[in-house]
C-alpha cells in the first residue's frame, strides 16, 4: 500500500472528464471572465511571463537596467532578471509583513530602476499601492508577482480587483500546487491597452516546441493520476525523503534551479484542461479559505505562534498554505527536521534569502552584499502547513499539537 502524503500546497485535483482531448474550451477568455478583465495572456510557465514582461519593459526603457524585489523569494525571479541582461537589487522586508520595507524601497529606487516587484507569496496579498507611490517617482512600473495568489483579490473604494491588477503589469504561475494547475504555465495581466499590445507582439516571437509540450503533457498526465493522498507518497513523499536523508533542504523545497528557462506557447490540449477545472476553482478557493480561518484561529491560540496574514488592507487571498512564524529559528528548525518527511503537510515556502543559496551568486552580482536582517529572519523562522483538504482533521490535530511542543506551550 502506498504511503500517505499530503500535498504541500493546496492544488486543484484534476478529472478524469478534463483530460478529454476532444473540445473547444478556451482557457484565456475563461479566465478572463472570471477575474473580470478584458483579456489575459497565455504563457508556458509563470517565469517565461516574467521574461515576457521585462523584456517588454526593457524595451520601452532601454536606458534603465535595475529590478527591484524581495530579498525572500523564488529563486528563478533571480534568474528570470538574470536572463534579460538586467541587475538585481534586493530588498529588506517589514518587520511585521511578509512584503518589501516601505524605506528601503525607496532608498533602492533610482534613474536605472526599471521595474519593482512586489510578490503575493503564498497568497498573502502585498501593498501594491506603496510599490506603486515608490516607483513611480522614479518613473519605474510595477510588476505583480502574483504567481502563488491566482484568485485572491483586493477591495478598492470602487469594488474588488484581482491582484495582478493594481500594477502595470501582473502574472499568475499555473504550476503544480498554485491551485489551478496545467503542470506548467502563466498568465500575463495589464491595465494598459498599450501594454497589452507590447506584451503580444512579444509573446508571438516565442516559437513553439513540440519536445517540451509533449513533455509537459505527459507530466500533466502524471499529475491527475498521482496527484491523490498515496500517489503523492510515491511522486513527492520518496524524493523529499532522499533529500532531507541527505541534509538537502534546497532540494527537498525544490529551490534547485538551473538557469535554463523553457519558452514555448501553452498546448491546446492543456489549455483545455485548465479551462474544464477552471469551472471548479471558485468552489474551491471557497472551501480552502474556509478551512484555513478555522485551522488558522485554532494555531493563533499557541504562544509564540504569529499567523502571517495580508500586508495590505481588505485584501482576500487564496490559502495554497498556512504560514507561521515561529518565536525562534531553533524551534521552528526542530518542528522542521522532525516533521517535513513525515507526510503531515509541513514545508517551507523557501529555504533562505536569495544571497544564502550561494548557487545563484553568478546572477547577484552585487546583490549578495546587501544588508537583510529582517528578510534572514523570516527566512529562519517562517514555516508552511499545506492547507489541502486532504491533509483532515486527525492530521493537522497531530501537527498542531507537535507545533504547540516545539513553541514550548505543549511541553506541560
């Protein structure tokens, strides 16, 4: 019998009924219809979106060669920006928020700022709005990293928006586990119709590859039959095991990126495929988000336990996880070494801030040299409990008491 193992994040299962090769369903209108916006732009992957759009930046701004973003992210942003000839620079976190610091933001925005990136990490929706007020004295534009936060949406004195939408320029990552899911893929946003013309005349000079599309397809494929409690035992459960057996915890949080980035158009097969699950999503993101209030109050009740909520106000995000931030770097590793290899739904977002890999210092330049306390100190203390329906309530009872004896408070 297979070994149990909930996902670490919550994605979208996938149906038998979506796999059907036969059909007209369109994934961009779909989805365009569903966050509300004119039209959206199909990518292979969330990364090659972000290639899309700085090279479509760079070229309305050649003079400017700068990116700002958080210190603590995915490490392919690092090399995305690598990719178009561009430099980096990093920037501290709040204290109080998982999202760029107000003031240093401003001190790093200058004449070679191009663009800044504030990042919905895990669908903790960031301040958009104090992105915007700092790039645009410098003239620089605003690109949503809402990879992980597709679904989540900000209130605005005229309604709702999708995040994504505030900037001049979002993407949303259709990778496994950030809900909906076509293995790979990405969605390029922007308010701008002007923009939006630049980011499709960009978009057709990507070429196609059967290569890769036949690889993604059989993944995808691999994806809805696997992607189930025992099945992720095998395809997630064993490979995460041989890396923590090995001290590998950039492995075993799948932050091992080379520099090579696939650009091809999204398949029509996947495509349709996202478009039939697409029609379960708001129900989902419902029952998710439901969950996660729940669990969320019931952890909130441990000392030293700090639920990371939105950086910006009337925000609704989506719940992929639940993030904590435990009181010492010391308890949250031992709940880590402990539990991560145990099926229980414990990972990290990402194991350190983007100079403590060493791997990609090749695409830092500079930027390894920059000062991020507080940035290393969520890095060190930040932890991610899968918030799938799957992982039930016999489960997370057990991982909530194992939380509550590594904070101390379940010690008596």
């Amino acid at each position: 019998m297979l070994e149990f193992a909930a996902p670490p994040t919550a994605g979208l299962p996938l149906r038998l009924a979506d796999l059907r090769p036969w059909g007209r369903e369109e994934l961009a209108p779909a989805l365009a219809q569903w966050l509300g916006l004119a039209s959206v732009q199909l990518t292979c992957s969330g990364t090659s979106a972000l290639l899309l759009a700085l090279r479509t930046l760079r070229a309305l701004e050649p003079q400017r060669d700068e990116v700002i973003v958080p210190a603590y992210t995915c490490p392919l942003v690092a090399l995305a920006v690598a990719r178009c000839g561009l430099r980096l620079r990093l920037c501290d976190l709040r204290s109080d928020a998982l999202d760029m610091d107000g003031d240093v933001l401003r001190s790093l925005c200058g004449p070679q700022t191009l663009a800044v990136l504030p990042t919905h990490l895990c669908g903790r929706v960031a301040d958009v709005a104090q992105a915007m007020a700092c790039a645009r004295v410098v003239g620089a534009y605003v690109i949503e990293d809402a990879a992980q936060a597709l679904g989540a949406r900000v209130g605005l004195p005229h309604g709702e928006e999708p995040v994504g939408w505030q900037g001049h320029i979002g993407f949303y990552s259709l990778a496994v586990g950030k809900g909906l899911t076509t293995f790979e893929g990405g969605v390029l946003v922007a308010r701008d119709a002007g923009l939006r013309a630049a980011l499709a005349r960009a978009g057709e000079q990507v070429r196609p590859s059967r290569l890769w599309e036949l690889r993604r397809s059989l993944e995808l494929l691999g994806y809805a039959a696997l992607y189930r409690p025992q099945g992720l035992g095998l395809a997630y459960g064993m490979p995460l095991k041989k890396a923590l057996a090995r001290g590998d915890w950039v492995a075993a949080a799948g932050d091992d990126f080379d520099d090579f980035i696939p650009q091809h158009p999204l398949g029509r097969w996947r495509q349709r495929v996202g478009a039939r699950a697409l029609q379960r999503l708001p129900a989902f993101l419902q029952q998710t988000a439901q969950q996660a209030a729940g669990r969320c109050a019931r952890l909130a009740a441990i000392p030293g336990v700090e639920i990371v909520g939105h950086a910006c106000a009337q925000a609704r995000g989506t719940w992929p996880v639940i993030l904590l931030r435990l009181p010492t770097a010391a308890a949250r590793n031992a709940l880590v070494r402990r539990h991560w290899g145990d099926g229980s739904g414990l990972s990290l977002p990402f194991v350190h801030v983007l100079p403590d890999y060493g791997r990609y210092d090749h695409v830092l330049t500079s930027a390894r040299c920059d000062r991020l306390e507080r940035a290393r100190d969520w890095a060190a203390r930040l932890v991610a409990i899968s918030n799938s329906p799957w992982l039930d309530e016999a489960r997370f009872d057990r991982l909530l008491f194992q939380i509550a004896i590594s904070t101390g408070a379940g010690s008596a």
